[in-house]
C-alpha cells in the first residue's frame, strides 16, 4: 500500500535530528511546542518557504501561529490577497488536528455527528447534563406519546447544525476568512444557547415566573448566559479553551452574544463585543434576530415534527446549500437563492403550523396551567442549596446558577410523591393531572384588533363569565382560565421574508429583496392573529353546560367572533347578534319574519 504520507523537498536541515518539518500528522500539542525554526520548516515543507524569513524576523512560534491573523500577515510584508490566503489556508490545517479524541452522537435526526473535544468537554459537564431532564415540548408531552425528547438531543443537533452552516460558508466564501476560531465559538454558542430552560422549557419562563414574581423581567436567553459563565468557572474550562486556540474573553462574549444578543445594546454603533462589524454574519446562525431563519428552528422543526408524528414540510438541507454571504446597506448577512423563497415560506408556515397544533395545543396548554398552579402553591416550600450553602425557593433559583443546575422537570415528580403537609394543594393538582382530572375548555374567540393584554384586563374578563345563568349553577371568577394566545410567523405582524434578502445564479454577489406579490397571490395576507381560549375549572356537567353558555353571551357583549361551536352550545343565543349571521342565515331569519308576518295577517 502507498505510503501516504507527506513527502518533504531534499534539504540537509531536514534530515537533523530535532529538525525534521512537522508533518500533518503531527499532534496538537507538537505543534504548541515549536520554536521559531520549527514553523519555518512547516512553512517550507508546504511550499510557502519564501516567507520563511519574515517569520524568522517577528520569532513566530507554534504558539503565536493559532492567532495569527489576515492583518497580522499583512503587517509581515505579504502584500497580496491571494499569498496571505494560501499562508492562512495551510496554518489552519494545523487547527484541525485535535488535542483529543472528537465524539461521534448518532442522532435520529441528523445521523453521525461528530463533535469537536471542546464542544464534548461542555457537553460532559453536570450543567449541560442537567438538559437532560427538561422536556423539549413542556406539557405537549401529555398530549403527543411520541414527544418525550429533551432539550439535551435538541442542544446537540443545533451545535451541529451550527458547524455545518458556518463550514458551508467558509468553503463556499475562503473570501470571508472565517477563521477555526470562528467556527468553534458558533459551535459552542448552538451547543450552548438552551442551557438556561427550566422545567417543562417555556411553561417555566412563559407562564411559571411571571406569576410568581410580577415584574421581574426575566428570559431563558438571559439564563442560558448566566448558566454558560457557570459552566465554564466551576468546571475551569478557560485553560481548556485557551488550549484549544480560543482568545479569552473575546470569545467568551461573542460565545454569548450570539445566545442572548449584544451584552451592552447601548455601547456603540455596532454593539458587539466579540467580532468585528465585517463579521456581521456570524450572529445570524444560530439566533437569527434580523429574520429568525437559524440552526435552532431548523432542528427544532425537524426534532419536534418526527416526535410529534407530524410531516416536516420545510427541507433545511437547501437553506444549507444555497446560503451565502452578500453586503446589505454595509454589512454582511447570509441570503440565499431566489429560487428558495418558496421553501422559506414553508419554513415560516410549518413553525404555525407547529404552533397550532401541537405547541398551543388547548391540552397542552391547560396541563402546563395546572403545573404552574401546583407549582405557584409549592413556591417556598421546595427548596434548592445554592452558592455558599444558601437555600432558594423555585422561584429564587434562577438568580443563583448552583441553584439552578438542581431545578429540572424532577419537580413534577418531588412534589407528586411527597408527604410533606405544605404540598397538599399542589399535590392534588398534579394527581388531578395523572389521572387526567383537566380542566374543559370551553372554546376559543378572537377580537377584531390584536390587543395588549394585561392580567388586570383578565382578571375582568373573568369575573365577567361568571355570570350565572343558570339558578341552580353557582359560578365564581375563580372557575375560569382565560389564555391569550398569539400566533404569527415569527416577527409579530410583519412578513419575515421582508427581512430576508435572496440572490441570483446569474450575479451571486448582489443581495435583492423579493416581495410576497412577485411570488404567489396564495400566500397569507396577514402574519400575526391573536386566540382568546377559554377553560373552565369545574367538570360536572350543570356547571359547564352554564360555563359554555356565559362564554357566548360574554363573546357577544365583548364583540368578539362566534365560537366553532357556539350555535350548539347557545342556539338561542348566538341569533341575537346580527354581525354573527352569514349571508344565508339572514336570509333564513328574513324569510322567517315574513312568513310571521304573513301569518298575522
């Protein structure tokens, strides 16, 4: 068999002992080691030996080569673009070769994806393990048998999904010097970005700490960061990551600006910290806040859809063969081929379609309502050590990291199967839940305009639907659960396409926009729509047959739209208000009064 390794030109230096050119087998931690002699025999033996001695001159070392930059080249005397790029292009080689085993995960999703060392240092941390244990879809679970995954599987497939996109672009476009350096820190950032989730993922966020501390604004996102910042000082990562090639704390932000955006918004024209304006790129691959076409919903789409056993209609394989960098109004943002706005658009109706049936399912949503109820009785007497020895209640977890690493979906089954007198309420809220004791959902309605919400709107909303109808029903504010629900495509009610710019085979350069008339006359005239769903607390049939009356006379009075089922539930009722009434029914209730009239004459 053909030797396969390098062949090195004759020279008498290289046959000294000590002296030898490194060869691409070399090890990471080789090539740390080298002296000044050492990488000039590297450079020679790639067959960039003329610039051998601009590097003998500045005393590069093995370890200066891991930060060396296109400027830094440049600085040197290498005048030319295209000498910089073939110096850049070998020195990288030299990154690739790993100071550890990678790790392969096979994934249902994605297949075999291969980890970087770093990325399964991370992942071998008990923060990240703590992902484990926190489902992907919340309460969704009790709906969809097949929606047990975590965010840990999910947290996987986008930092893979990361690596791949950003390698795409740096193959596609050597042009953008897309550095090693680059490619780990999104990797990291896709690896990292849900670190900061707490039980059953956004009920926790969405629902849980808002009730238990009005006011106090508060995101995952801002949680992922703070978890990161924990992951790295208690597992002493920095060394590791140093070792790795990465420059701390450059890239520690740009790690976490790329979670949770500019960590000082205010600072400057461009706010960021990590990389520099002509990289701009970079922070649209794994939270896309310009459009929100990133790697997160592009595994999430994928993930949710086969557990839900709901068809995956968007194909994210194309985004990734056809995404390229262009300027656009002075800075660089990833477009993609015109051809593919028809698939983007399938991308942005199958999140609404995700969203409608499965995310805001009314199940769902109601069994993630009654775990916050048990878990805004049990706030207080589930306790959490933290830093210091000092104890944190649910709520107060999330402003101590040590604490946090503790809370996970476990909660559900710690208060389930305790004893403790002070988890009584909580306790059989969450049996109510096991034997499927739910609360009914009465239906939902819309307003004509989308409208802020606030819970003291609510709260009166509620004490409206308490009317009694009925004498021998007694109903309190108490026994109704008003969820407001929005659904959009993801910017509220604005087209996301709007924000995403396409080009051409003929000119790839050159970013266009491409408006909804110039694609189909079948697209959604309107992008954002808000549900008002309805619950009912109380189950024996007098009390919902009266709830479900309240809720159309309480529809009516409040001009909202008819309910599905609202000519069932109150045929007497739903008559009564003109605007209900379609064109063949007013035609039924004119032919109805004439032939009264008729009648009477």
């Amino acid at each position: 068999m053909a030797s396969r390794k390098r062949s090195f030109p004759p020279d008498s230096s290289l046959s000294t002992p000590g002296k030898r050119a490194p060869g691409p087998g070399a090890s990471e931690t080789d090539y740390a080691r080298w002296g000044a002699e050492e990488t000039c025999l590297y450079l020679r033996a790639e067959g960039l030996g003329e610039w051998e001695e601009a590097f003998r001159e500045q005393r590069i070392t093995g370890v200066g080569l891991r930060c060396l930059a296109d400027a830094d080249l440049e600085k040197m005397g290498l005048k030319l673009l295209g000498d910089r790029l073939r110096v850049l292009h070998s020195l990288r080689k030299l990154w690739q070769m790993e100071a550890g085993p990678s790790k392969v995960f096979n994934d249902p999703i994605h297949g075999h994806m291969e980890m970087h060392p770093l990325l399964v240092r991370i992942i071998d941390t008990p923060q990240f393990q703590r992902l484990r244990h926190i489902k992907q879809l919340g309460g969704a679970y009790f709906v969809f048998p097949g929606a047990s995954h975590n965010r840990f599987e999910h947290s996987l497939g986008v930092g893979h999904l990361a690596g791949e996109l950003v390698r795409a672009l740096h193959q596609r476009q050597p042009e953008l010097q897309i550095t090693p350096r680059d490619i780990l820190c999104v990797q990291i950032a896709g690896l990292c970005h849900d670190l900061g989730h707490g039980p059953f993922s956004h009920m926790f966020d969405g629902k849980f700490i808002p009730k238990a501390r009005p006011g106090h604004t508060w995101k995952h996102e801002e949680a992922s960061v703070d978890m990161f910042d924990h992951l790295v000082k208690v597992n002493d990562l920095e060394p590791v990551m140093r070792e790795h090639g990465l420059v701390l704390p450059e890239d520690l932000d740009f790690i976490k600006e790329q979670i949770a955006g500019p960590l000082d918004p205010k600072e400057s024209k461009w706010p960021y910290k990590g990389r520099p304006e002509d990289k701009s790129f970079l922070y649209e691959i794994v939270s896309n806040k310009r459009n929100g076409i990133d790697v997160d919903k592009w595994d999430y789409f994928a993930r949710d859809c086969y557990h839900l056993g709901i068809k995956n209609n968007f194909d994210y394989s194309r985004c990734l063969m056809f995404a390229r960098v262009c300027e656009v109004d002075g800075q660089k943002h990833i477009c993609t081929r015109d051809k593919e706005v028809g698939n983007l658009y399938d991308m942005f109706h199958t999140r609404n379609c995700l969203h409608r049936r499965a995310y805001q399912h009314k199940v769902a949503n109601i069994v993630e309502t009654m775990i916050t109820e048990a878990f805004l009785k049990a706030d207080g007497h589930i306790l959490f050590e933290g830093s210091d020895g000092k104890m944190f209640s649910l709520s107060e977890a999330i402003d101590d990291m040590e604490a946090y690493t503790k809370v996970t979906d476990n909660v559900f089954e710690q208060i389930l199967n305790s004893s403790s007198a002070e988890l009584k309420n909580s306790r059989e809220i969450l049996k109510n839940i096991v034997c499927r004791r739910l609360y009914k959902c009465l239906g939902h309605t819309q307003a004509d305009q989308h409208e802020n919400v606030p819970q003291e709107r609510i709260a009166s909303w509620e004490a409206a639907l308490a009317r009694c109808v009925s004498q021998d029903v007694v109903l309190d504010s108490e026994d109704f659960i008003i969820d407001v629900i929005n659904l959009d495509y993801g910017m509220k009610e604005k087209n996301p396409i709007n924000s995403v710019r396409f080009y051409s085979k003929d000119d790839p350069s050159k970013a266009v926009q491409i408006r909804k008339n110039q694609v189909s006359k079948l697209l959604p005239e309107q992008f954002a729509e808000q549900l008002i769903r309805v619950y009912c607390k109380k189950n024996d049939s007098k009390s919902l047959e009266a709830a479900k009356k309240n809720f159309v006379q309480w529809c009516m009075d409040e001009n909202f739209s008819k309910p599905q089922d609202g000519d069932i539930i109150a045929p007497e009722l739903t008559p009564l208000k003109p605007s209900w009434q379609d064109d063949n029914d007013k035609e039924k209730i004119t032919f109805g009064k004439a032939r009264i009239q008729l009648f009477k004459r």
